[in-house]
C-alpha cells in the first residue's frame, strides 16, 4: 500500500492517523490467520527526487505499536551485509511499558542501498521533521514524524542539490523546522565551486576538502549552500589537503551547534576524510584539524564565518611521540550552552581525548582551554594510568538543557597503543560544569600540568567528574554517538519537555571499514541519578537474548530475515499526541 504527497498539512495528518487506526485495527489482514496476524502491517509513502528518481520508506509496524502514545527511541541504520535496506528503527522507549525495549517499526529506505547511514539531529523537538543522513551516498532523508511510531518519507536532498559539499554528518534543526547540516568532505567534482551567495572556494573532490554548511528545507530541498573555508590560506602545516588546494585549508566541519538567541552557529573540524578513514592509508598529521569555526547566522540563508579558532595540546601531549594523538587533533565534536546568561562553548577531540572550552563563542577570537583530559575518566576504572585519552575516538558530546552537565561517549583506543581490546575500552562519562558556567568570562580552569591530565583540574572551576560508566566493545570500535531523553511524563501520560535529563541512549557503532570504526551493534539506555551518575538501564533489554541492551545483531527483522546491522544515529521522540 503506498501513501503518496498530499498537499494540506492537515490533510496529511488526518490521512495518516486514519491509515494507522486502519492498519492497527485491521492489520492489512487477508484471510485473518494466526500467521497473518503476527505479521508486520506494512505501508509505503514516496518521493520525487529532482534527479528523478522515486525513492520511498516502507513501514513494518510491529505489535509493539499498538497502544496509546509512548516516548520512542529512533535508531538510524544499516546492514552489515549488502544488499539489503538501510532502515530506521522505531524502538519502545517507554519505561514500564509491556513492549520496552522492542522494535515497534523498520522504515526501510529504496531504492539505493548502501547509503551508510549516519547521524540525525541531536535533538528533537514537537513538530520536527527528522533529517537522517547517508554519509556514504551523499543524500539527506526528512521524515514527518506526527504519526510515531509511523514515519513518512517527505524530502530527499540529493549529491546534485549540495554540488559544493559531501559527506553529510550533523544536523542541527532551527525553530522554523529547517536544518543545518555539516558536509564534511569537498565538492562533487574538484575544482572552483560557486556557492549560494556567490563566493566561490576551489576544492579537490569528494570526500576531500574544503566542506561546507547546507541550510536544508522542511522539504529536503537545498535553501543554501554556505563556505565554511575562508577566502585566503589557513596555517599550511596543518591544514593539508591531498592533493594540495590553491589555499590551504582545514575546513572538514562535522559537529555543529546553533544559539538562535545569539544569532550564533559553531562548527568543529574533523578531518580530510577520503585520506584520514581509507583503510591502510598512513596517518597524516597534517590531516588531523584543529580548528572551529563560528558563523553569524542572522541571516539565516546566508550565515557569515566571523572567526577560526584553534585549539591546543596540552600536557599529556609532550608525551606523545605521534602528534596524530595529542590533545587537540580532530576536533570532532562541539556543544553550546543553553541558557541566556551563558556564552560558552564545549569541542571533544576524536584522537586526542580531551575537551576543551571558551566562555564566550560571540568573542572576535575565540580562545579555547582544555578542561579535562578522558585519561582522568579511565582511570576510575583502569587506577594504575596503563590508558589515557591519546587515541581514544572520543566522540558524541552534549551540554544538558539546564547546563549542569556535559555527556560524552568515547569508543577505546582501538588504533594507536595495539593493548587488548577488553582493557581499552569505551565509556561514557558526565562531568558537572555548573561552577565551571558560573565564572562566566572569569573562567580558570585548565589543564596545563601532567597530573591534571590524570587526576582532574586543579583550579575550584574545573569540571568535576559525576560519573563514569565503562562500555564493554571488544570489536574494532565501540560506543561512538548518544541522544539525550529530554521528555518527562506527566498527568494523564501527557509528555512535556524537561532541562533535567535523567536518560541517555548509546549506540556501539562508528563507520565501516574504517580503520577501528565498528562495533558490537548494541543500542544501550543509560539512567542518571540527581547527581548525575549513569548507570546501566537493565530492563531496557532485548527482545531476544533477554540481555541488557538491544542488540542489531540478530537474523531477523520486522521487514525480514537480512541478518545483522550497524546502528549509528539515535533520538528520542515522542507521539505528537502525548506531547504538549
């Protein structure tokens, strides 16, 4: 059964309620067998692409769907093994619910296989459409999300609509329901390419560099294609490109955040990806960036770069015969404050394993501390200091709404030290920074002394450590993103959002072939105390093992028997009709 375009929002609602009462009633039954009834209840909505192509999402609503509405987990994935679809898994997120922890929904994606699929946006609120990203085929989904645990296919941004970018990661979505997203690698084709607002920036192809920011439609259709290089060389020594660009530049961004009430956007840049990620290929130092970039966004179709900042390696470094593993390499990750009287700005770094801060990202020149060192986190549960945060692949990072506490998932040294896997492995740790945001510009914190590295900053302001939680991957990656539970139930099991989260899911997956990029394919909930400490949510478990987690690694699925699959984006969400 197929659900094409209708023109009237509300039409598009009332069509698809009716759809899902008909489908969950009925079960799109022939005959009414047993069989028949445990059967997934199956409906197709579709688009045109402007490269003419119909693509289209296929729903498998299992019986964990029934009931009225719940808080979901969505689970971006794909297979292990082609052919097979790429699909997004709705899971029952609903503690105490019958269902918990069970697949309500696969939303496989056609006609293409192979898309890698990637991140969505960090967060999500009422009324957000869904942006997932195939990183792999250079196509961004949106997805209406009213009808949870049903998802309908409603825009698709093609490699022809992003001709300057590649590669895409992060999306950050606005309050009109648009999206930044990152792109992280360069244009489709090497050589100069005209962007939106008609500057022009000279790239060396796919996958290379310079990346840039995409202002995507509700729709999927590109409103701006936005430089994220400058116009002139940045620092040549470190900011490489193979082959070597007219002007030298660092601009890889992966991270993204958006203060809106600042006018303000912030990127962080990752790396040349096509060198940095091909398997076998030697690291190269110069490839590793170091850089964030602040954009004013007041126009929002037209963002200007105000500033390139860099961050710096600290002590643990002068220790490290490889630069490739000091601090401030790969600067995958930034998260924003939240609040009116906070300016600050948080950046993880991917092969360093640290985290730096600047007390305020409106500054002309932004100027960046390290904070802390994951090295102080392992040794919570590794005492003797045997690992540290060189190599690490520290990765998701977020700043909770009340701004009291930054998340951060690390995967394990799986390339640099060649210790076993099951010693160096993932975690993911919460630091309390409250006192930390309440010296404001007057900040003093930071990690400038070798102990400090091991054992936390010494300064009164420095983040402390709430809580760490290992994550046991002994495969070649490991806990790689997260989400953050921001819906809290009420009366009447009405939802409403919270700045006091109390749950954080993880998934254990990174890219494929990827040198140390995949992962024991589990998707784990983690509940935090009052004072932040995260714990593992056993009930949350599978619906097969019985075991903590739920596992992608499994014969079958609602939309068939396609064997295991590699989960990377996570996000919670909640029915539009239990949210207020």
């Amino acid at each position: 059964m197929r659900l094409h375009r209708l023109r009237q929002p509300g039409s598009v609602r009332r069509a698809l309620l009716a759809l899902l009462a008909l489908t969950m009633t009925a079960g799109l039954l022939a005959g009414g067998s047993s069989a028949a009834a445990d059967a997934p209840r199956q409906w197709t909505s579709a688009f045109h692409g402007t490269d003419g192509v119909e693509y289209t999402a296929t729903n498998h609503l299992t019986k964990a769907a029934d009931g009225p509405g719940r808080k979901w987990l969505l689970v971006w994935a794909g297979p292990a093994k082609q052919p097979a679809p790429d699909f997004l898994a709705v899971i029952d997120a609903t503690p105490g619910s019958p269902t918990y922890g069970k697949i309500a929904n696969t939303v496989t994606m056609g006609p293409g296989t192979g898309n890698e699929p990637h991140h969505l946006q960090y967060v999500w609120h009422k009324g957000d459409r869904i942006y997932a990203g195939g990183i792999l085929s250079d196509t961004t989904f949106v997805f209406d999300s009213r009808a949870l645990p049903a998802l309908r296919l409603v825009g698709v941004n093609t490699p022809t609509q992003t001709p300057c970018g590649t590669l895409p990661d992060a999306y950050q979505v606005l309050g009109d329901g648009t999206a930044y997203g990152t792109y992280m690698g360069g244009p489709n084709v090497s050589g100069p390419c005209t962007y939106t607002n008609g500057q022009v920036r000279v790239g060396n192809g796919a996958a290379g560099s310079p990346g840039e920011i995409v202002h995507i439609g509700k729709d999927g259709r590109t409103l701006a294609e936005i430089p994220a290089a400058t116009e002139n060389s940045e620092d040549a020594r470190q900011c490489g490109d193979v082959p070597a660009l007219p002007a030298a530049s660092c601009a890889n961004p992966h991270g993204i955040a958006v203060r809106e009430d600042l006018d303000i956007m912030v990127s962080s840049d990752f790396a040349e990806a096509r060198n940095f990620m091909t398997p076998n290929s030697p690291l190269k130092e110069n490839l590793a960036r170091q850089t964030v970039r602040v954009f004013d966004i007041k126009d929002r179709n037209n963002p200007k770069l105000i500033s390139v900042s860099k961050v710096h390696d600290g002590p643990r470094g002068a220790l490290e015969k490889r630069a490739f593993f000091r601090e401030s390499r790969v600067v995958m990750e930034v998260a924003t404050t939240n609040r009116r009287g906070h300016r600050g700005a948080f950046v993880s770094s991917m092969a360093g394993g640290a985290v730096f801060y600047t007390p305020d990202i409106t500054a002309k020149k932004p100027t960046w501390r390290e904070v802390f060192d994951d090295s102080t986190a392992y040794r919570t549960f590794h005492p003797g200091g045997s690992v540290n945060g060189g190599g690490d692949n520290s990765s998701w990072l977020a700043v909770s709404p009340d701004d009291r506490y930054l998340f951060h998932t690390v995967m394990g040294q799986s390339v640099p030290y060649g210790k076993p896997l099951d010693v160096t492995t993932g975690m993911l740790y919460v630091l309390d920074i409250h006192k930390l945001l309440a010296r404001g510009k007057s900040s003093r914190c930071s990690i400038d002394q070798l102990n400090e590295a091991y054992a936390g900053g010494t300064e009164r302001d420095c983040p402390e450590l709430a809580g760490v939680v290992p994550i046991r991957d002994v495969t070649s990656g490991g806990p790689h993103w997260g989400s953050m539970d921001i819906f809290r139930r009420g009366r009447g099991g009405v939802y409403h959002e919270t700045d006091r989260i109390s749950r954080i899911a993880v998934a254990n997956y990174f890219v494929a072939g990827s040198f140390g990029g995949d992962g024991d394919h589990r998707v784990c909930m983690f509940n935090l105390d009052g004072r932040g400490r995260p714990t593992l949510d056993r009930r949350f478990r599978d619906e097969n093992t019985g075991e903590p987690c739920v596992a992608f690694n499994r014969a079958s699925w609602p939309h068939g028997d396609y064997g295991n699959a590699q989960p990377h984006g996570v996000l919670f969400a909640v029915s539009d009709r239990a949210l207020r």
